[in-house]
C-alpha cells in the first residue's frame, strides 16, 4: 500500500498533526468565528466541521447541509486554514469536492458500512485528496483496514486513520472505550499508515480530553483532532466535548510532544541493555508456558480417561482468586493478572478440547 507521509503534504517531519473545529457547522458567524480563533494558534493545520450529522433519531440537528460547505470555503479564503469535513454517500462527496475541501473524512458510522465505503472510493478514483477513514464503532480492526484498503485501491495515497474509539456496553467513564490495543494493532499491519486520535469522541466530556490526548501521544500517534466550538454549551450537537479555542490552546501547550527514536549513543546503548534484559526475562516466560502446557495436555487427558468436562467452574475461579492475590503481594494490578489468566484458560481450554475429539 502506498502511503504518503503527513509531513509531504501538510506538517513538518515529526509535527503531530492538530485537527480543531466544531462538531457542527451551525450558523456562518459560528463558524467564521471560531476558525477566526483557531487560526491565531499555528499548531492548528485543519479546520473540521461537521457539515451532515449522521444522528441516532430523527429530528436531532443534522447539519446545514451544502451551505456549510460554502462558509468553509471563506475559512479557506480568510483564515488561510485547510478544511476537512465527513462525507457518509457519493453525493456528500462530490459537493465537498466541489466546493474544494481539502480533507475527506469518513465517520464511525459510514466505515462500519463497505457498500457505502466503496461509494465513496469510486467519486475518489483518480482525484488528488487526502482521506481520514475513523475506526468503526464496534471493535473490528479488519473492517477498519477493509475501508483504508478501498481507498487505497481507488488510488488515494494520502492516507490516515483515526482513532475515536469504541462502542462498549459495559461500565466506562469514556463515551467510547478507548482500546488503544485496536489502533496499535492496526499500526502493527500498516507501520505507514499515520494514525490521529479523536480524544473528542472517546471521551465525550471535555475534562478527561487533555489526559487521553496526552496517551494518544505517549503512544506515538501522529496527531489530534479535538472538538473546538466558540460557545461550546450552546452547541447544537456534543456540546460536553466541545473547548473553546483559548481551552484548546491551553491543552495544547501543556502537553508533552515526545520523539519516537533518540539519536543520543548513552541514550540507545542504555535501551539496548534494558531490551537484552526483556529478552532474557522473556525467553524465561516462555519456558515456563511450554511447561505449563504440558501439564495442561496431562490434564486432558486424564479428564477424558476418566469422563470429566473440561471446564471446572470451581477451579477456574480459584485460579481468579489465588493468582490476583498473589500477584497483588507483588505489587501486580489485579486486572492486568486476570487478563493474563483469562487468555491462559482459554489456551488451556482449547488443548483440552482437542484431546478430548481425538479418537
């Protein structure tokens, strides 16, 4: 996959990319206004607004429609700022690019759905426009690069993904767990590919923005897009998420811009000492598991000679119990031991299974 990277075409090299705006674009003095403000700070290379809401029900603010499209065009003119807005169908698509905005984005919603993907990347073919495609709101990393990959084959090579998230039904303070292993993941099969983060959309409350912008950065992703409304309490959509520009700044100048590699010698010989301790400690873990599924292969097979299932309620959860204890003594977080024993049981679980359909 050929992939442009930012600094080609939009930053300096090592610059994280700062995307800011409102949610909406809601009236032309909103708009104006707050681009007005943004411009003033030079990290900011690109205005967003949201110029069609996808809304969960009917009858919620929608957007303005094409005539958004014109007030970001005087953002262009005035302001000297790039503009980029989400396109969810062909015909969102062909009026931005008509109206010349610079930057595409495909919302949560949109790259959950390859029909609509593909309709997209077919307007697309051929033309020179850069494209964010944000993860989908399930936790689906192959969805997430199906969508990169049909931009990528219409010819699109300004590529980035975005990061906002994802949709959990279970107890968090984010308005979409964050699951920083998803993007990593996605890092990990495309290293090119620059990956921005939504802090906005993740934490869905304006308080918890600077902590998460900062892991998004400690993390290396390559930029930020956060939510900036003149006014945000009376904004007509997320107004929780939403900073005034003087909060943005604020944010962004308090925040730690880490380098991803060190050209310093004491600096690389002292992480190679640390990584060849890793590799040792690892090689270590690993003997151990060869030896712990050894046991677990005895295991299943006296299980079956002797007709036992091979999930044992009660012993599972003493393992829960007694390792999170143990583990604790050590100064373990009780979590991080649980996630280790959970996929160690269900490795356990499908060598048993495996003896136990041997004939």
């Amino acid at each position: 996959m050929n992939i442009e990277p930012l600094h080609n075409w939009i930053t300096k090299p090592n610059e994280p990319l700062i995307i800011a705006g409102p949610c909406g674009a809601e009236t032309q003095e909103q708009v104006l206004q707050t681009a007005k403000e943004l411009a003033q700070n030079e990290s900011i290379k690109l205005f967003r607004a949201g110029i069609w809401k996808p809304r969960t029900r009917p009858n919620a603010f929608e957007g303005v429609g094409e005539r958004g499209l014109e007030w970001l065009t005087i953002v262009q003119k005035q302001y000297g700022l790039k503009t980029t807005v989400e396109v969810a169908n062909a015909q969102h698509t062909e009026l931005a690019l008509k109206h010349g905005v610079d930057v595409l984005w495909i919302g949560a919603r949109t790259t959950g759905n390859p029909f609509s993907v593909q309709e997209i990347a077919d307007v697309v073919k051929g033309v020179d426009i850069p494209v964010f495609i944000k993860n989908p709101i399930h936790a689906d990393v192959q969805l997430w690069l199906g969508a990169i990959e049909r931009f990528s084959n219409s010819g699109i090579t300004k590529l980035a993904a975005i990061h906002r998230g994802f949709h959990y039904a279970g107890k968090t303070k984010y308005r979409n767990k964050p699951m920083w292993e998803l993007a990593i993941e996605l890092k990990t099969i495309l290293p090119d590919l620059p990956i921005i983060c939504d802090p906005s959309h993740i934490c869905g409350n304006r308080e918890l923005i600077p902590h998460v912008a900062q892991k998004a950065l400690d993390l290396g992703m390559n930029g930020l897009m956060i939510e900036s409304h003149i006014n945000p309490d009376l904004a007509l959509s997320d107004a929780q998420q939403q900073l005034t520009p003087d909060a943005l700044k604020e944010i962004l100048n308090t925040l730690i811009y880490r380098q991803s590699f060190s050209k310093n010698p004491e600096c690389l010989d002292k992480l190679s000492q640390f990584r060849k301790m890793i590799d040792e400690v690892d090689d270590e873990l690993i003997n151990v598991l060869k030896k712990r599924m050894s046991v677990i292969e005895q295991i299943g097979i006296y299980k079956k000679e002797q007709d036992l299932t091979i999930f044992q309620l009660e012993r599972w959860q003493e393992i829960l119990r007694s390792r999170s204890q143990w583990a604790e003594k050590l100064g373990i977080p009780r979590a991080h031991t649980e996630k280790i024993c959970q996929l160690l049981h269900e490795e356990s679980i499908r060598i048993q299974t495996e003896i136990m359909n041997k004939k």
